[in-house]
C-alpha cells in the first residue's frame, strides 16, 4: 500500500509504485468543489508517445464509489477522472504490469491518494 501526499501529485506529480493486479485508488479531496486526478505513462525522449511505449492505462476501470465513472476518459497511455469533494474510489486492474516509475501520477485541488 503506498500513499501519495497533495504536494506529491501536484504539478508535475510523482512516478508510480509497480501496478500489478486490481489496484484500489483511494482519492481524498479536501476541497469544495471537484478536482482531477491522472495516471499517465512516462512518454519517450521526444515528449511523446510512440509504438514503443507501454501501453499503462489499458485496463478495466470498476467499482467506483463516490465518483461518477461517465468522468472517466481513457486512451492506452492515460486515464483522467473528476474526483469530487470529499472521498472516493475505484478499482484499476492494468492489462500490462506497470513497472516501477512506468506512469506518473497527478491530481490539482489537494487531492492525495492511497492504492491499496
């Protein structure tokens, strides 16, 4: 279990734990109003996806609790969802194992995150 502080995920965030198996991502958002939270791969040289970069946001997105999934947009290199105020979750199960530092996490409006 790993948990990622507001400071951590703001900006430019932080790199990822390794991601097997079905993931549970606590988000707490302290603020009034919504925020948004991202998982994305780390892109190649040139600032970019190409043939050869993992493919770390395919997978099946369940279970969420206080958080709406029509929020959710996906593509195979990055996931965005809207965390509203307060705490929600869901559960992500990667079709690839995620290597360490293979996907950065971010989030805006304090958001901070435990995946469990």
């Amino acid at each position: 279990m790993a948990s990622y502080t507001a400071e951590q995920l703001y900006g430019k965030g932080v790199p990822t734990e390794e991601l097997v198996g079905d993931k549970t991502f606590t988000l707490t958002n302290p603020a009034s109003g919504s925020a948004y939270f991202t998982i994305e791969t780390v892109k190649n040289n040139n600032g970019v996806y190409d043939s050869n970069s993992a493919t770390n946001a395919l997978g099946v997105y369940s279970n969420f609790t206080a958080i709406d999934v029509k929020t959710l947009i996906t593509s195979s290199y990055i996931a965005s969802v809207v965390v509203p105020e307060g705490v929600g979750s869901f559960d992500f199960n990667s079709t690839v194992n995620v290597v360490e530092s293979g996907s950065f996490l971010r989030a805006t409006g304090g958001i901070s995150l435990v995946i469990s």
